[in-house]
C-alpha cells in the first residue's frame, strides 16, 4: 500500500464516521421531538379540561365578586348549560358573551361580545416546560387578564 492509498482510506473512514455521528445524533434530536410531541400531547389530554374548569371558576368567582362589591347579586350571571360551554351576560349593559371549550383541540371560542381582539384562546404547552397555558396567535396570555378583560368588557368599561 502506497502512502496516498493509506492516508485516502483513513480520510475515508473518517469521513463515514462523521456522517455517521451526524446521522445518529439527528436521529436521536427526531426520536427526542417524537417523545416531547407524545408527551405534550399526553399532557393536553389529561390536564386541557382542568384549565378549562379552573378559567370557568376564575370567571364565576369575579363574577361573585363584582356583584357583592356591587350590592347587586343580578349584575353579573354566569351559567354553564353544558361542561364546556360558559355564558356570561351583564344585566346592566345586556351584553352576552359565550365561552366555548372544545375538547379535541384544545381552544376556547369566544362567541357574542368580542373581548378587544380575543376570538379564541389555544391551550398548549408551555415551551421548555411540562405546564399547560393560554395562548393568543402564538403569544402566551395570562388567564387572569382574560377573566378581567371579559368582564370589564361585559360591564361597559372597557377602553
């Protein structure tokens, strides 16, 4: 074997072997996406509709609230005909919002009162974390905000 011929081949393997690696550690990032995706998908499945019902009682307790501080128990009504969907109305400016969880994809639909540009919420998780939370055209939103938004809108006090 010439000198050429000997180094050509170590060049050779070398070559393979770092397009090897590169292949192994790009398989390893897909199955590693894989896993995440599965387990956010998990995490939606299991944890979506207790963020639904915690937002539903962030709303019912505000509601309660305004109305005592009120003086006026009728001011705010919050009734759930079914387990997801929230309707909300205000007796002062009768004003009707409709809040609809659907379980599949994981949204909340706002119908009626358009709450400023709020027409639907995402639930998914958060990036680099295990937690679920809400999401507006891919912006991070925090449920109390929403609640507070909706019902000043509700209540004609919104800007």
């Amino acid at each position: 074997m010439s000198d050429w011929s000997k180094d050509a081949a170590k060049r050779f393997r070398e070559k393979q072997r770092a397009e090897q690696e590169r292949l192994d550690k790009e398989k390893e990032a897909r199955e590693t996406q894989e896993r995440k995706q599965l387990l956010d998908a998990h995490t939606l499945e299991l944890n979506a509709p207790t963020l639904w019902t915690e937002l539903c009682t962030s709303f019912e307790t505000s509601c309660n609230e305004f109305s005592s501080d009120i003086g006026n128990t009728a001011t705010l009504k919050l009734r759930q005909p079914d387990p997801n969907t929230l309707e909300i109305s205000s007796q002062i400016t009768h004003l009707k919002l409709t809040a609809i969880f659907d379980p599949q994809r994981y949204t909340i639909a706002f119908h009626g009162l358009t709450v400023g540009d709020i027409k639907r919420l995402d639930i998914k998780v958060k990036p680099g974390s295990s937690d679920l939370a809400l999401f507006q055209n891919g912006t991070l939103v925090n449920p109390d905000r929403v609640v507070q938004k909706t019902l000043e809108e509700l209540l004609g006090l919104g800007s």
